[in-house]
C-alpha cells in the first residue's frame, strides 16, 4: 500500500509497478516508523487521515519531505536517500479546510530602520543625479510611509507593560472561571428543581451555593435564617445533628439574631402556668434560696408548684416572645388582675398595642376578667375592658382559647350522656354506637373515631381526641347511617346538628393560612359580615342548650358555652377594628394568633430541654429559659439586711447551740479543713487550720471527729471550731427564725458572723495558737481563709436545709389520701404490666 504524494495520501492497489515507474522519475518512497512511537505519532498527524492505521506496507514518498530531512551520505547501492531519525513529512497540497493558519510575522524593528536608511541613501543619489521629480517625490513618499510604519511600531513598543498585560489575563481568566462555575451552577440549580420543591429546594439551593463559596463568604436568605432560628428553638441537639450534614449559622449567630428581633405593634397577649416540682433549691452562685412563691410583692415562705407564663403573640408576623414569669401557688384572681393590667401598661409604653388577652377556663382566669371590668351575664354581655394608663384608657378584649372550649364541649357531652335542645336531644350514645359498628365493620366511614376517644379519660388533655370527636366526618358518618335506616342512629338530627356547629366556629376561630378556603379561611373584608351572621346564630343555640330541663348556661357546665360567646363576640370586634381601621389597616385576622396555643408549645421546649425531666424545678426552669431566649444573667441588687443593729445583736446572744451540736460542726470543719489542705503550701495557714498533736486540753477530751477517726480525718483548731459555731447561730437566726430566703442570704449571713466576731475577738486567743485576724483586709492569708471557710460551711449547710424541707413536702404529698390512692393505683398498673410482660415471655 502506498501514498500518492501530489495530493492528499491514497491507498494503491498495485503498490510494484507504481513503484518503478515513480523510481525512474527519481522518487523514493519511505515505509512508516513503526518501531518508533513517538516519531510514528508526528507522522500520523501531519498526514492527517481518519481511522488510518500503518503496516509494515504502508509507504509514503519522498516529496513530501524536504531537503532538510535527509542525511548527506546515501546507500550507492540501493540508489535512494537516508532519511534523519526525527525526520517527520510536512509537504503536503491538502484542502483549505485542512490547512494550517499561519500567523504574519511581524517586521523587526532593525531590519525596517535598515530599510529606512538604504531608502534614504538612494534618495540622496537620486537627488544627486539630477533624476526628475517625479521620481524624487516617489521616494519621498515611500521614505515618508515607512516612516510613519516604524513611528506606529516605536509607538507600540514603546507603550507595552507587561505587568498590565498580566492583569489583563487574570481578569480574564478569572471571568471565564466565574462563567464556567456559573454555568455548573444553572446545571446544577435546573437538576434540583426538576426534582425537589419548597424549602427543601431552598435548602438545597444554599448548601450547593455554600460549597462553591468560602466559609466566611456564605450569606444565608431569610427563608434560612427562620429555619435555623426555629430548630435550634425547639430542640438544639437536633440543630447541633442537621449541622453536621448541612452548612449552617453558629448558635452564637442564631442568638445574635433572636436578640435583634423587632415586634410589631399589634400583639396578643396570652398567659398560662406550667406546673413545677415543688422544691427549695439553694443557689450557690447567687447565695440565695429559689422555689418559694415570688410575684414580686415580697418574700413569701411557701414553696411555688406553677410558674407563671405571660407572652405576647404578633398579629401580623411570626412572632411570640415571654415577657415575664412568676412563681405562684394556685394563683388567686386579684394577684393576676394586678400583673394583666400592669403588663399591658409596660408593652403600651415600649410601643405595644395589645387587643386582648387570651387564657383558658380557669375559675381564677374568670374572675380575674371580672374584677377587670369584663361582664359575662348573657343579658349586658361585655366582653372589653379598659385599663387607665396616664392620660390615656387602653380598650382591652377578653378571649378564652378555643382547643379548651372544644375538649371542655366533648366531657360535658360525654359526662352528661344528655343534652337537650330545641330541634331534639344530643346523645353521647350516637357516638360509642357509631365507634362500635365500626370496629365490627373493620373499616371507617372516613373519620379518625377510635376506642381512645370514647375512652378519653387517660388522655384528657389531648386536643387532637377531641377534635376528631366532633368533627364533620364523625357528623356524615352519623347522618349517613341514619338515612340508611340503621335503628342505632335513628333520631340523631340534634346529634349531627350539635358536632356540625361545634366543628364550624372551631375552624372559624382555629384559621392559620392565609390562603386557607372555606370555614378555614381567615376574617376578612370579604367575609367578615358572613361569619358574624354565623357566631350570632351558634351563639343563640348554644344559650337554648339544656340539661335535665336547666340551662346549661346557668349551671355547673357552662364553661364551654361562656367561653365559645365570649371568644366570637370578641373575635368580631377585634377583627372590624383592624381591618377598617385608618391607619396600617390589616388585609386580613388569622384567629389562631389568639389561641393559647404558642405558649404551650414553648413550654414543650422547656420540657423537652429537660430530657427525661418534664417537671423542673424553680432554677430549671429559670436557667432552660434563659438558654431559650439568650437572656444574661442580672447582677444581684438585693438588699442587706441591716445586721449592725441592736436588735440583731440581742436575737443572736439569745440563741444558744445543743450539747452535741459543737462536735458535729468541729466533724464538718475537718472535712472542710481536709480540702482546703490540700490547696495550702503555706505553713502558717496550716498551723491554723490543723490542731498541732501536743498535750493541750483540747485535743485530749473525748470528742465526736476523734472517736470516729482512723487517720483520715482532721481535728481542726479552736479558732476554726468558733468559726463555724458564729455562723450556725446566724444561719438559725436569719433562715431558720426569720425565713429570710429570698434575700442575699448568704451574704447576711457572713456580715453578721463576723460582726459578732469581732466583738468578741478575745476568744480567739489561745495559748500556743495563732489568733486570726479578719479585720486584716483581703490580702491577707488569715482573712481569705476565712472567706474559703464560711463559704465552703454555708452552702454545706443551706443544701442540707433545703433537703429537709423536701423531705418533709414529700411527707406531707404521701401522707394525703388521694395522692396514695393515685400512687396505689400506678404501682398497681406496673406490676399487672409486668406480670403480663413475664407471661408472653413464658
């Protein structure tokens, strides 16, 4: 096979005869360099043929070589030319669309100043010989053209900068990297929406975004900034877990947040209690008790079991915020009047509108609205009161949370079997019957009715039981096997009719979407007269509902129908004023703003900080608080008690310690004295603290530390044993006589141990023993032992105190007879769950 060397290579199917008659033209023909890779490489590629594969017949001529190729020395023998080892073809006639671009040099400068100059010479001649002008004007303009060449030439050169030149590429490049990232991105961006929707599309979209971007440089939208703020709110593991998979801000980012967050001016403002362990816990780190009752009114012995909760919920924004807590015990009803208005009246200054107040049906919560100026009797209904601040009366609405109304509506059917209306009676037994032909069916008439909401009682407090009890699917499953003919749900029109208005105004007053339809939707222009055509029409049949021929209404289960009346009439007004009101008026009301139920999501979240813990204690809840609203601790401003006065002194020389109480308190001492010990490299401190073992008398007695030691324990010096005698008289005194808990205990109890000290310095003197002087200042060592001493023995002695006041609530918990009865019957649930555990077991 050979190669034609005129045009492009061609394949010859007679490669011999061919090869003779170009022998005698004096054409060689060269086979292709297989041995040799490289070489082989450059020859296909000049040669330039598709799907071309060399063999050992594989030829190509001598023309497309050049001179340059070949060796000097020939092979006489053979007549034909020796090609170099690097010789590779480079003559070749291919298409224009096969041909290299060749770039045109560009003319030195020297050799176009050389061209100058000859010119120049040659016009002086010509010039010199008299040639006409013609001539002499020719050169004259071909010297004047070459002139301004090489002034264009000199120009550029002259101008070039090669550093600029090297920005100039950097700018460049980093465009085309930008351009090409941006491209993957769009790539990348268009794959994630074709698949994914939402916030997780968003949250997706920020993580790709994120990983092209440095750490610092990620910017976070506010769809990821609401995310993160309400994870790391509800549970902080879980954020600190998603954080692990997802780039996201740093808690101390997410704080910095939530302590800039601005209210809007038109808030709710809900309170409720939250139950709490009912325990004294003593506070090192403040030295003072906490778990007593505090409403801000002074010190109170009792211990607190609730604390309460009030927080404000933005009617136009996610928002909802606590504002303040108290520790209360069954709080009564003039206390909580008093902290409504006096919080309305601190958010009004800040710039806070709030339009009502929103709790549960409590009795304390109905007569605290009463003692405000709300009047609940069906004939002068008010549901509005108004609290004076300044100059100004600020209106107030009065709204009890509808999931309360709905699970109080659900016992009082279920607990009164009966209730009599106008169009018939309403029967709890429509219900069970409707729950048993269901369960014999194996299916359900599209609703949720189950055995646990016939059986509520273990779960009461569950709002989702109670709704699915009186729902509309509960509602069409009854009226559909009645048209049916079933005999158990004959007659049960004022049944169906009771759940449809129950379910209705509970959708009306739950809306959350503002794109929600039907019942669902929110209060606006459009249909605010339509759903107060509807409250006035369940308000009038809920007033006509009777039990055993006596209203409901004026009995002992009005509860749910007080508070479904009170709640519409103040919706409607609340609504009519912030939608046609001048200014900033709202497009629409969401209802469930109102509802009590942010605040008890909130305290979900301080459960849920406590773990397994669901009922904290006073500081617990305090601390899980501040955690949650990345609150400081405040420096302690209490006030000291005034322990220099006479009377103090005369109370403390009255109080005289039992027999054996010196031995216990010189036991504690030494154990105090051990820890400290082992800290102290000076000798002289140690001579202070530690009985030296010598004949004086007052290691000889028999004592309680030396009778129990065995090498361990240290018998401490009478100056240390005085010590800790002055302070157990002032803490008798302040805590046990006078229950001064709340105050800066710790600190009252200090000041006076050692004023009574001082006045009796002279029993510090011993023979052989160092007095201690406290009046020395805090640089010396006596008076810093001093401190470490009455520090260490007074949290010793409050945690042993608030032990025993614990021991004895319990006491008194276990001594009631309902409380045993309700721990006989849970003790009776374990162990019939365990034996039934053991018998499947077996």
């Amino acid at each position: 096979m050979g190669l034609c060397p005129q045009s492009s290579p061609l394949t010859h199917r007679s490669p011999q005869g061919h090869l003779r008659r170009q022998k005698e033209n004096g054409i060689h023909f060269h086979r292709f360099p297989l041995k040799r890779p490289e070489v082989l490489k450059k020859w296909l590629h000049e040669i330039r043929r598709k799907n071309f594969t060399p063999n050992q017949y594989s030829y190509l001529c001598s023309e497309h070589f050049t001179p340059s190729d070949y060796l000097n020395e020939s092979r006489p023998e053979l007549d034909k030319k020796l090609l170099k080892d690097e010789a590779v073809p480079s003559v070749f006639k291919f298409p224009q669309h096969l041909q290299k671009k060749q770039k045109a040099s560009r003319p030195l400068l020297e050799n176009r100043q050389k061209a100058n100059d000859q010119n120049m010479i040659h016009a002086e001649i010509v010039n010199e010989a008299g040639k006409d002008s013609s001539t002499n004007t020719m050169f004259y303009q071909s010297e004047t053209s070459h002139q301004k060449e090489d002034k264009m030439v000199q120009c550029n050169i002259k101008t070039f900068n090669k550093k600029l030149y090297q920005n100039k590429i950097k700018i460049l490049q980093q465009r085309l990297k930008r351009r090409n990232s941006k491209i993957k991105s769009l790539k990348v961006t268009q794959m994630l929406e074709d698949n994914f929707g939402g916030f997780p599309l968003t949250l997706l979209l920020h993580e790709h975004k994120s990983k092209m971007l440095h750490k610092k440089g990620v910017r976070y939208t506010n769809a990821m900034k609401d995310f993160a703020k309400t994870l790391f709110f509800y549970s902080p593991k879980a954020y600190k877990y998603v954080c692990k998979m997802f780039t996201l801000p740093h808690p101390s980012t997410i704080r910095k947040w939530l302590s800039s967050i601005e209210c809007e001016p038109d808030c709710s403002l809900v309170h409720d209690s939250m139950s709490l362990r009912k325990q004294l816990v003593w506070e090192p780190e403040k030295g003072r008790y906490a778990g007593n009752v505090d409403v801000g009114t002074g010190e109170n012995s009792e211990l607190a079991t609730e604390a309460l909760v009030l927080m404000i919920v933005s009617l136009t924004r996610q928002f909802k915020c606590p504002i303040g807590f108290f520790y209360v015990n069954k709080i009564n009803s003039n206390v909580l009047s008093t902290l409504i208005s006096t919080a309305i009246i601190k958010l009004k200054e800040v710039g806070i509108q709030v339009w009502n107040v929103t709790c549960d049906g409590a009795p304390s919560n109905l007569q605290s609205f009463k003692k405000l100026g709300c009047n609940f009797d069906m004939d002068s209904l008010n549901t509005k009161f108004t609290v004076n601040n300044a100059n100004r009366s600020i209106e107030v609405y009065s709204i009890f949370d509808t999931c309360h109304m709905l699970k109080l509506a659900r016992s009082s059917l279920a607990d009164k079997q009966i209730i009599q209306s106008n169009i018939g009676d309403i029967k709890w037994q429509y219900i069970s019957s409707l729950n048993a032909f269901q369960n014999e069916l194996g299916l359900k008439f599209a609703n949720k009715l189950s055995s646990q909401h016939i059986n509520y009682k273990n779960s009461i407090m569950k709002v989702k039981l109670a709704a699915q009890t009186l729902s509309s699917g509960v509602a069409d499953a009854i009226q559909y096997l009645q048209q049916k003919g079933e005999p158990s749900f004959q007659n049960s029109d004022a049944t169906i009719y009771f759940i449809r208005q129950i379910d209705r105004i509970f959708d009306i007053l739950n809306s959350r979407i503002p794109f929600s339809k039907g019942y669902k939707s929110p209060i606006n222009p459009g249909n605010i007269n339509t759903i107060r055509s509807i409250f006035n029409d369940t308000s009038d049949y809920l007033k006509t509902l009777k039990c055993e021929n006596n209203l409901l209404i004026l009995g002992g289960r009005k509860m749910f129908i007080l508070g479904f009346i009170v709640t519409m009439s103040s919706t409607i007004e609340i609504a009519y004023k912030l939608l046609y009101r001048f200014q900033n008026p709202l497009k629409y009301v969401l209802t469930y703003k109102t509802s009590q139920d942010h605040i008890e999501l909130f305290f979900g979240c301080i459960r849920a900080r406590g773990g397994n813990n669901n009922n904290p204690n006073c500081v617990q809840f305090k601390k899980t608080l501040r955690q949650l609203l990345n609150i400081k601790k405040s420096t302690n401003n209490d006030d000291e008690l005034d322990v220099f006065g006479d009377e103090y002194k005369n109370l403390l020389s009255n109080i005289h310690l039992k027999e054996y109480t010196g031995e216990i308190l010189d036991y504690i001492a030494g154990y105090i004295v051990r820890n400290i010990s082992r800290k102290i490299v000076c000798p002289f401190c140690l001579d202070i603290l530690i009985e030296g073992q010598s004949d004086h008398g007052y290691t000889k007695n028999i004592n309680f530390t030396s009778f129990i030691t065995r090498g361990k324990l240290k018998i401490v010096s009478p100056a240390v044993s005085l010590i800790l005698k002055e302070l157990e008289k002032s803490f008798q005194l302040i805590v046990v006589m006078q229950k001064k808990l709340h105050a800066n205990v710790k600190t009252n109890i200090l000041m006076l141990a050692r004023k009574n000290i001082l006045n009796k310095s002279n029993l510090f003197f011993f023979p052989n023993t160092q007095p201690i002087n406290i009046e020395l200042g805090s640089p010396s060592h006596e008076y810093k032992l001093f401190s470490v001493l009455s520090d260490s023995y007074i949290n010793i002695r409050m945690r042993h105190y608030a032990k025993e006041v614990n021991a004895k609530e319990m006491a008194v918990i276990f001594c009631n007879p309902l409380h045993f009865s309700l721990i006989t019957f849970w003790l009776k649930d374990i162990v019939s769950m365990s034996l039934c555990q053991c018998a499947r077991r077996q």
